[in-house]
C-alpha cells in the first residue's frame, strides 16, 4: 500500500477509524505514545579491533536476575544506538573475538562504569546520550548470565515483548506477510511488533554458495508484494531474504534496526556479498541502513542497491499529515520534504563498491507514479550517486509486477553477480 494513498485517505477522510477494521483512533494513540515512552541511549564503544564484531548488550534486573532486553552488533569501535521500555538498566559491551556470539572471560570487555556495572534510571522518552563504554582486558563482575546475546541456534529470539526473526526460515505465505499485516505495521506498529514479531525472514535454508538478496518493503508494504520477482529469481544464484519490520516507526529506527539484524548474521554466517532491493519508502530506509554499514568499516558487504519508486525528496502530503491530522505516525515525520533524515541520506555519496540503480514507474497522473512525485522519484541527489536509471510505463505498485522491470532487475542482478 502505497504511503502517500494512505495520506489521502488520511486528509479526506480526517478520521483513522475506518481505516483499519477492528481498530479505532485510540488504539493508534496508544501506540503511538508507548513510542513516545520509549528511551533512546546512544554512546560509543572504544577499545575494539579494527573488524571484529562488538556486542553492546542492554541488561535488566528483575529479583536478582539479569535478563537481555536489547543489543547491539557492530564492527570495530564506534557509536552504537539502543531504545528500551523506562526504568532500570545495565549496559555491557564485550569483542567477540571468536565471533561466537557470546561473552568469553578474555576478550575485552566491560560494564558502562567499569568493572562494576552502573545503573541507569530513565524516564519516559529520556534521550540519553554520551553512555560511552571503553573496552579492557580486566574481567567484569556480573557476567554469568549475560555471557551470550542469545542461544546460538535460535533463529528467532524475544526482547522485552517483541519477537525479533535473524534469519527464521519461512514461505513468503507466511499470515505475517499479508497486505492486512502490512497495514497494521503502518496504522499500529507497536502492537503489529508484539504480534507478528519483525526482523529479517529467509525464504529458503541458508546456502553460503548463493548470494543473499534482501527485499525490503515501504510504507504499509509486506514481503508478498515481492512475490512476482522473487518467483523469477535465479534460485540457483541467490537467497531471498525479506526485511518486515511495523513501517510506522521512524525511519532511523527502522533502518537501525535493519543494520543490527544484518550485522549480527554476517558475524554468524560470514556472507561475503548482500544486495538489497527496496521499494518506495524502504529505499530510504536501506539507503540509511547502508550508509551507516559502510560507515562502520571498509570492508563491506554491501555489494549492490536496487531502488524501486522511492520518494528520495519526501512528499508534500507528509507535511499535510504532520500538520492536520489528529495523530501523527511518526515516519510521516521523516518523510516531510528537507527532514533531517532525508537531509542526512546524501551528506556522504555511495562508495563505488555500492553501485546504485534507480528504477522508477511514470504512470500516474499529475505528475506522479499514481503515489509519489516524479521529481522525488528521479531526485538529482539520488540521480548523482546512481549507476544507472531505467523509467517503466507503470505506477507505484505494478512495477513490482512488470516484465520490464523485472527483467531489468535480473538482468543487474546477473550482472553484479559475476
């Protein structure tokens, strides 16, 4: 479903009730203020080798037993980002030198506040920054259960309430891929992420032969609107992978996210080449996410992006939305033209190691695919980093659906595969 359709509705209608069955106004106030409850900590890890996985590990103690709540998987030192429910928690960082997943006494590690673990208290919507932690050889007290983010074999773990897929094997008729799961994400992506868990989902065993090539949906998208070019993807060549993730939230939480899921399974499978291709607002969701990979260390993964119908300017009715209606989702935020978050996507081009092709439907009217503003679509800025452009005679969805188009794809798909 196409975000800007959804604006529409939004602005004519001026009332959310009717648009999903079963859900009134208050429950999208709900979510929307457990969102606005959540903390946000950001700080730093020092201390680590260059390349080797580091996991920042978000602690909470309940009737003296610690329990992991959230983490964070990156390479090298650098900053790290996490969101939790208020009250109390611990942080601890560790170098997984083995790459294990776990904490071993002997790989560098350490509490926020040393040796000994300091507490944070936090309030509803605290932004803590500044939490920075510096790795040592000394050995933390309080580790014994915390030593791993997770059983190793798992594929799915949960955080809190939230059920988070690294990797779960599944069918693209998954009942969680369906275009009602895709509203839900959009409308109530709290309790779409209690539900229906998110995370990255494996269409098929992993195979370190093929390359993995991950689907990421927009706004009120789902996986299935992927099925006619995952069908004619050469199997023989490539893995598909999907990104399903409540595409309400905003967009650097949603690409944070994304990062720490592909980050945790390259530490765990060692994949040496990824392509993304994304739809409409996803592209500005994966463009984030491979900024900040690339930024992270050199020696990438990321190996191509593919866009499709991606609003690189934001739209105009997003600003409409923010303004207007009775509540806001807070992607529309991200999605206002000149936002921070799309300001942020062009500070720094695309290395050469990530070519870029955007693809983009001119069938629409006024201008537009049918959803989005051709000038957003075809931005000088995305046009600047791009390898090539292809335009198709098709509208915001169908070009999920066209020949042409998914021709093109396999034809870039094939080409960057040699």
């Amino acid at each position: 479903m196409a975000h800007v359709r959804v604006f529409r509705l939004l602005l004519v209608g001026l009332c959310l009730v009717p648009i999903l069955a079963g859900c009134g106004l208050f429950r999208i106030k709900q979510d929307i203020w457990r969102m606005d409850r959540a903390v946000d900590i950001r700080g730093s890890v020092t201390g680590a080798r260059k390349g080797k996985p580091v996991g920042v590990v978000l602690v909470r103690v309940n009737r003296g037993k610690k329990s992991v709540i959230n983490y964070y998987v990156r390479y090298g030192s650098g900053p790290y980002r996490l969101s939790m429910t208020p009250g109390a928690a611990y942080l601890f960082a560790f170098e997984d030198r083995n790459e294990d997943l776990r904490y071993q006494k002997g790989e560098p590690a350490a509490w926020y506040g040393g040796i000994s673990p300091t507490k944070l208290s936090l309030k509803d919507g605290e932004k803590v920054k500044g939490v920075n932690i510096r790795l040592t050889r000394n050995i933390p007290k309080g580790t014994d259960d915390v030593v791993r983010l997770e059983k190793q074999t798992e594929e799915k773990i949960k955080l809190e309430r939230y059920k988070i897929s690294r990797g779960e094997v599944t069918s693209l008729d998954d009942k969680r891929f369906t275009p009602e799961k895709g509203k839900e994400g959009l409308w109530q992506p709290v309790h779409f992420a209690i539900l229906n868990g998110f995370g990255i989902y494996f269409l098929e065993p992993y195979d370190p032969r093929k390359i993995p090539v991950l689907f990421v949906h927009g706004a009120g998208g789902y996986p299935q609107e992927f099925r006619a070019i995952i069908e004619r993807l050469d199997r023989k060549r490539f893995q598909p992978w999907v990104y399903h993730y409540p595409s309400g939230v905003r967009m650097d939480k949603a690409s944070n996210f994304m990062v720490k899921v592909l980050t945790e399974l390259h530490a765990k499978h060692k994949y040496r080449r990824l392509f993304i291709v994304a739809h409409s607002m996803g592209g500005l969701v994966s463009r984030a996410a491979i900024n900040e990979i690339v930024g992270q260390y050199s020696n990438h993964f990321i190996r191509l992006f593919v866009s499709f119908s991606t609003p690189w300017d934001g739209v105009g009715t997003a600003r409409m939305g923010v303004d207007h209606s009775p509540v806001v989702i807070p992607a529309w935020i991200d999605m206002v033209p000149d936002s921070p978050f799309l300001q942020s996507l062009f500070a720094s081009e695309l290395p050469p190691s990530v070519p870029f092709y955007l693809l983009f439907g001119v069938v629409g009217g006024d201008g537009t695919d049918g959803a989005v503003p051709l000038t957003s679509e075809i931005s000088l800025h995305a046009q600047g980093d791009a390898e090539r452009i292809y335009g198709f005679p098709e509208n915001h969805t169908s070009i999920l659906r066209s020949e042409a188009a998914i021709g093109r794809l396999n034809h870039i798909l094939m080409q960057r595969a040699k």
